[in-house]
C-alpha cells in the first residue's frame, strides 16, 4: 500500500507508556511529523471505497506541511493552559480540515455521564446539592458520575444564537438547581474542543460569551431572579481569514498560541498534497488506514505527554530567557508569558523532557509573541512581516545551542543589601 512503510519494533499500540514503544528514529511528535511528511502515498484504488469522506476524517498526519500549525495543534492538546489557538490564513490553506482531522488524535478526560453535567467533582466541592437528583443517588450508593472519555470536538456553527451558545435557565424547574439549566453549546465543550470556525465573523454578544467562559472555566446564565452556572472548561480553536473581518484586539489576546497559515510553497509539496487528497477523494478509508499506525502512535505520544507534564519544570534562567524577549518586544499582556512558558513546557513533555530548555522558548516564541501589540487587524500582514524579522532578530541574538547550566547565583545583590538592613 505504502513505498515505504515505518520501521516498527513490535506491536505500537499495546505500549501504555507510547515513548517506549515508539519506532527507532522516532524520538517525539515533532518526529513523528517529519517522517510522516516526507511520506509519499502508493497508489489507492478506486475499488472497494466505502462511502462518505465524512466518515473518514482526514488524517492529521497526512496533512503535508504547515510544521507550525500541526506543532502549536498537538502542544494545545498536550497542555490546555497555553489558552488555545487561533489559526490566521486566507482560504484554502487547510485550517479547518486540520482541526478537524484532530478527531483521531484527541486524548481521554473524565466525563460527565449525566445530561446536566454533574461530576463527583462538583459533589466534592459543593456537596450532594450540588448534583441532580438523580445522581445524588447514584453519589450516595458510590456509583460513578462520569467516565473516562475522548475529548470530542464540538463545533459552533456559524448562526448559532446567543441561547443556543449559552444555554437557559428554565424558571418553572426549580426543583433543584442543576435541574435549571437547558444545556447550551459552552456547557457540552466542557472538558473538551470548541472549534470555533471564522472566529472573526461571529456576533460580539456570542463571542464575549465564550471568552467569559474561557476566562472563568464556568458560565452562569440569568433569567430574572433564577440564575445557573455550569462548568465550561474547553481549550478554544478558532480559525479565521483576515481578508474577511477584523477581529477585536481583546479577542485576540484571549488566544494563546497564534498560527500564521500560508499556502505551500514548495512545489513537491503541493503535488503530494494534491495526491494526497485527490486519494482521499477517491478512497478515504484507505487513506485513513495508511496513516493509521503513526496516527495511533501519536494519540499514545500525546497521552504520554499530558502525564508527564505535571512534572515539567521551568528552570529559573530558561524563564528569564522568555521574560527578556517579552520585554524586548515591548509586549503588554501577561497572557504573552502564560502562554509561552506553557507551550515551552508542553514541548519539553512532547519530547519526554521533565525540564523546558532555552530552545523549547525559541520553538513556541513566534506562535505565542506574534500578534501581542498590533492593535488593529487592517495591519496584519504589513505589521507582522516587520514583527517576524525582529522576533527572528531577538532569538538570533540570544546564546546559541543549548545551556551551559551556569552555575545558579544563590543571592542577588539587593537581596544581600537588604539582609544587611534588617
Ligand atoms: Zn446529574
């Protein structure tokens, strides 16, 4: 089927830790990538395809190119306080087809198993009145409240209304509290991916909604005096053309990773991806199997990489290094810092690192410092080419290769001044 086929020790998928059972030569997502992308597709055939593209969603290692958008993608995945991620680029350029390829990658969360969302969670912090009835009872008898599940992509579709994004509050059922509330769409993103397409065109009420939501990890919803508030804990994907709307700055800021999406380049490049989607056209079910093994491998990588990532640290001068560049930049928001010191530790974990480097920081510093000051889109593209040249001039500038672990200065010199004083 394929020309090449990876090298494979053994049998990938029955590996629970994925960093051992991943393939020599393949050390880490980013890896994994690569190889993948410098695959050519054997030739599929037209017999045997087994109906709607649908039902196949695209593999997301099959996408070709765009290293950045499938890097700031996974590293999302992996760590869900980078804040999210906004893709930015002209149509055609496979921005939706990437999110939604995402499907087969998504890693396991526990989930609510009740229609009002009521989590052993939300007994242990607001006690049994906080669950419906019905799973007070199943609490009381020990029984489990939620499962461990894939995180879904849920999708808000472009004419949503305000009510449907939100949810209600249904006055007459005051039975109980939980009971109150008609699910809207922030509340079935809980936990999982709001896909939030053309971000850009969306009305203001329903975007400053979901960036409530963001912010809180939780919405409340008022009718008169009765109001209900449901957890809405979701990592935000949006996508947007700037051809076609502005986006509000303080919308901007709420995303943490930002992806500059261009069309290909490289003329081999846009061959194999017309191959690769006239394929799948033609046959998706067996494009979807050619890439299944390293789309499992990956899926495991990122499992992987979400436990390990408690435990990766952020040393003292690897902070300072991003800390320099923010201020060199003149960068305002402290979402800038948030999101790159987090995106240097999800890298180091997709790495199966306990430690984010120096070159962590100038892997993820253009996704999470582009984009922090330009204050109107109408500039976007003019500003941004002079922006990526000073970024690249900022790393350029910083030591080159990794740390020489200097040895840690134990005090400051104000600090020694300051002991004298007291
Ligand atoms: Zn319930």
């Amino acid at each position: 089927m394929t020309d090449e086929s990876p090298p494979t020790d053994g049998d990938p998928s029955g590996a629970p830790s994925a960093s051992e059972g991943i393939p020599p030569g393949i050390r880490s997502i980013k890896d994994l990538i690569d190889r993948v992308t410098g695959r050519h597709l054997g030739p599929i055939s037209a017999e045997g395809d087994s109906g709607l593209a649908e039902q196949w969603p695209y593999p997301f290692l099959a996408l070709v190119g765009q290293m950045e958008m499938k890097l700031g993608l996974l590293l999302a995945l992996v760590n869900p306080a980078i804040g999210g991620v906004l893709l930015i680029g002209p149509r055609g350029t496979g921005k939706t087809t990437a999110v939604r390829s995402l499907i087969d990658l998504l890693p396991s969360v526990r989930q609510s198993k009740c229609h009002y969302g009521c989590t052993e969670e939300d007994a242990e912090t607001g006690g049994i009145e906080a669950l419906c009835p019905n799973c007070a009872e199943k609490y009381a008898k020990g029984e489990p409240l939620s499962s461990l599940r894939p995180v879904r992509l849920v999708e808000l579709p472009l004419n949503a209304r305000l009510e449907d994004v939100v949810g209600s509050v249904d006055e007459r059922a005051a039975v109980h509290n939980r009971m109150r509330i008609r699910r809207g769409i922030l509340s079935h993103a809980d936990r999982n991916l709001l896909y939030v397409d053309e971000v850009n065109l969306l009305g203001d009420e329903v975007v400053d909604a979901i960036l409530d939501a963001a912010a809180q990890g939780s919405f409340t919803v008022r009718r008169g005096a009765v109001t209900a508030t449901y957890r809405s804990r979701f990592t935000l994907v949006g996508t947007m053309n700037p051809e076609e709307g502005r986006l509000r700055p303080q919308i901007l800021d709420r995303f943490g990773l930002r992806l500059l999406v261009r069309g290909l380049e490289a003329q081999d490049e846009r061959l194999e991806a017309y191959r690769r989607a006239r394929a799948y056209i033609t046959n998706p079910k067996q494009v979807v199997a050619a890439f299944v093994e390293e789309t499992i491998l990956a899926r495991d990588e990122i499992e992987a990489a979400r436990a390990l990532l408690p435990q990766v640290t952020l040393p003292d001068e690897v902070a300072k290094i991003g800390l320099d560049l923010i201020r060199g930049l003149g960068i305002d928001s402290l979402r800038a810092e948030i999101t790159l010191f987090e995106a240097a530790r999800a890298l180091a974990a997709a790495d199966a690192r306990s430690k984010a480097t120096p070159d962590d920081i100038r892997q993820v510093a253009p996704m999470a410092l582009r984009l922090r000051r330009s204050a109107f889109m109408d500039q976007y593209f003019d500003d941004q080419r002079g922006e990526e040249a000073e970024i690249a001039g900022a790393l350029a500038a910083l030591p080159s290769g990794p740390p020489a672990v200097a040895p840690p200065k134990k005090k400051s010199v104000p600090r020694k001044k300051q002991a004298k004083k007291g």
